[in-house]
C-alpha cells in the first residue's frame, strides 16, 4: 500500500472513529416519562364513505397537544376510508394539519411511530 493511500485510510478511519461519539451522545437523549396514556388519539375518524363533493376531511386542523404521548401516538389518523367520485382528486383527508406537541413522547421518538 502506497503513502497515499494509507494516509487517505487513516483519515477516514480517524473520521469515523470521531463520528462515534456524537452519535452515542444522539442515542443518550433525555427521554421524558409524562404520558398521557398508553393511546392517545386526536382528532380520529373511522368508516367513512365519500360520495361526489369536495369535502376535508379531517384536514385543516389545529389541534393542541400538552403533556406526553404514550405508546402509540395517532393524530387525525383515518381508518377505512373509501373516496369515490370527484373527491378523489379534490378531496384532501387528513392533510394540512398542524400540531403543537409540548412535553415528551414515551417509548416513541416521532409522533405517529406505532410500537408494536
């Protein structure tokens, strides 16, 4: 191996071998127990049929969330929905929501990750 070459792999190896520990640092975050139960849901719909409109449905939120999110974490989620007709290119479900989340979530790293 050539003076070139082992410099160019000792410079990585150092590099990766610094990178390490910011990552184990990323992996130590505090992660608070607040919870709010071990389900919480905002704003759910369920067995929604959808004929010819323009309709949102479950859009346009603004929902408050305070204190933690337990296990699974559902906001404006939809379940067995069937768009037909016109709406299914006009139609917006469960879109442009916006949410704000203060406290901690527990088990759970994003909101909407579901734990099995």
């Amino acid at each position: 191996m050539n003076k070139h070459v082992q410099d160019i792999y000792k410079s990585s190896l150092l590099y990766s071998v610094q990178q390490q520990p910011h990552l184990k640092a990323q992996d130590k975050q505090l992660k608070p127990v607040i919870s709010a139960g071990t389900m919480a849901k905002v704003a759910d719909t369920q067995n929604i049929s959808i004929d010819d409109n323009a309709g949102k449905v479950g859009a346009d939120n603004a929902v408050d969330v305070e204190g933690g999110l337990g296990c699974n974490a559902n906001l404006g989620n939809t379940t067995d929905i069937t768009v037909i007709g016109k709406n299914t290119e006009k139609g917006r479900i469960g879109a442009e929501n916006s949410y704000k989340i203060e406290g901690g979530l527990k088990n759970a790293k994003e909101i909407g990750l579901r734990l099995f």
